[in-house]
C-alpha cells in the first residue's frame, strides 16, 4: 500500500514529467496546415519603431526593404519556447535528432541563437548604430546610410528577423562562434548534395550562398526548420531564394513573400536605377539577423 509520502512523491514526479514533456507535446503534429495562419504564429502587423525617430525609422526601413528585407511572422506564445535552445518546440525535437545524427558523425554542433523578440532585435540594431557613432538625426539627415547598410549587412531591423518566428536557429560548431560555420566539417557535411542532410531533418538554408537581395550577406551558419521537404528533394538550394523554395505551408509558417534572384547590383525599385548591395565587412557579424 502506498503511503502518503509516496503519494506527495509521485504527484511531484508527475507534475515535474508533465512540465519536461509538455512543451515536445506538439512535436509529432509538426506539419503546418496547407492554408491559414499557423496557429503558433502570428502576423506582425505594423512596422515596430526602431529609433524612435520617425524619419530615421523611415529611412532605415526603406534602405532595408530595398536590399530584400520583409516584414516577418512572430511566435505568438513565448511560453511555447523549449529551452535551453530557445525554439518552437516543432524544431527543438528535429533539433535533437540533427543533433545526435552530427555527433554519431563526430561533428559537435550547438544552437547559438533561436528566438528573438522585437525587443531584442531593436536592442541588437540599436547597439550597433550606437558602435558606429550614428544617431538618429544622422540618419534621418541621409548623413548614415553607408554606415546603416554595413549593419544591415548582419543585422536586421526589429520586425523584419526570421528569428522572430521561433523557428529559425543560428549554428555553431566546436563552439567556435558563427563566422566560422562556413568552412567548418559540419557544414561541410550538413549542405552535401543539396543539403539533403540538412533536409531530411527538415531544416534549410535561410539565406543561401552566392545569393543576393535577400537582406543580409549570405549566413551559413542560419536555417529555418520547415518541416517536410520531400516537394523540393530535386530544387538546388543554390540556385534559388530560400523564398523561392517554400512550399505553400512554409510561406504560412513565415509569411515570406517570392524573390528573384540577385546579384551584387540589383534593381528593388523597378525604376531602372541599380542599387549596390554593401560589400564592406569591416563591421562585427554578430548574431542579429
């Protein structure tokens, strides 16, 4: 017969193993429906502020949309993050399976960044226009946009990061930090014949190699955790916009609008006129976009 220390035991088991699995519930429900909003996902509907300078916001949003930012989902619940990865709990279960796979090959790879608030964001690109000696009147007075596209080149504006969403991780191998991911074995590994491991986890490149006009620089070290990707096994991912490959639920789970593909000079404005995307790397690529 179970006495009542025992009962007071196992309640505690039970409430402690409800709070580890709960948030994994929706794990094996991962696939977004074919029409409609995702139920964990919200639209951001107006532009956060960034500086609190009106015209220096409208700058700034403009310099960004022109290099191929968009305004971009956001995870409705932060509750519903899984940590200590800081992700949708969809991709914190892939994770773990992406994970392991990596270690069984003898490659230690590690999330360095999964959900950003606007909040955060809008500290990340405010601490950078603060580093390089900009301040909103500048901005504003047209006297900064060298200086806000080299940020724009690793940072995004709050409301426009694919972090937002909760389903997107930035990647670190050996614990070396993100710059170096891209020449690192477990990329290597990860994008090997058109990422087919990195799909059959159902994670792909957000911002794919040699593509331009997709706001930032390329980041390797960044993917977007979209589920099934059995409709684009025979898509090159280099060829291509991440956009570009989004099946119609993955364009539910993001709301992320079709891109064509860039080049170092690029005409967003459609009036003719070639806008040249930033080619100065002289500032931190920390994690921001």
């Amino acid at each position: 017969m179970i006495g009542t220390k025992q009962k007071v035991f196992l309640a505690f088991v039970g409430v402690l193993m409800a709070l580890i699995i709960a948030p994994l519930a929706g794990a094996s429900d991962c696939q977004p429906a074919k029409s409609g909003q995702h139920p964990d996902i919200r639209v951001i509907g107006q532009k956060p502020s960034i500086t609190g300078n009106v015209l220096a916001d409208h700058r700034i949003y403009t310099m960004a949309e022109l290099r191929g930012y968009r305004l971009q989902s956001i995870l409705a619940d932060e509750s519903l993050l899984v940590f200590p990865y800081s992700v949708h709990p969809c991709v914190a279960s892939a994770w773990k399976q992406l994970e392991t796979a990596a270690s069984e090959q003898g490659y230690n790879i590690s999330i360095m960044s999964g959900y950003r608030s606007i909040a955060r964001q809008r500290q990340i690109f405010l601490s950078k226009l603060k580093s390089a000696g900009v301040s909103p009147y500048r901005v504003a007075a047209g006297l900064a946009d060298k200086a806000v596209n080299h940020i724009l080149d690793f940072s995004s504006i709050p409301g426009y990061s694919r972090h937002h969403t909760g389903f997107t991780i930035d990647i670190q191998y050996n614990g070396e930090g993100l710059n170096a991911f891209g020449d690192s074995p477990a990329y290597q590994w990860l994008s090997a014949d058109n990422f087919k491991i990195a799909r059959s986890f159902g994670f792909l490149p957000s911002y794919p190699q040699t593509l331009t006009s997709q706001g930032p620089v390329p980041e390797p070290w960044e993917f977007i955790w979209v589920g099934d990707t059995t409709e684009l096994a025979d898509k090159p991912v280099r060829t291509t916009t991440a956009n570009n490959l989004l099946t119609s639920a993955q364009r539910i789970l993001f709301s992320l609008d079709q891109q064509q593909i860039g080049t170092a000079s690029f005409d967003r404005r459609g009036d003719g006129n070639t806008i040249t995307s930033p080619t100065d790397s002289s500032l931190e690529t920390l994690p921001g976009g």
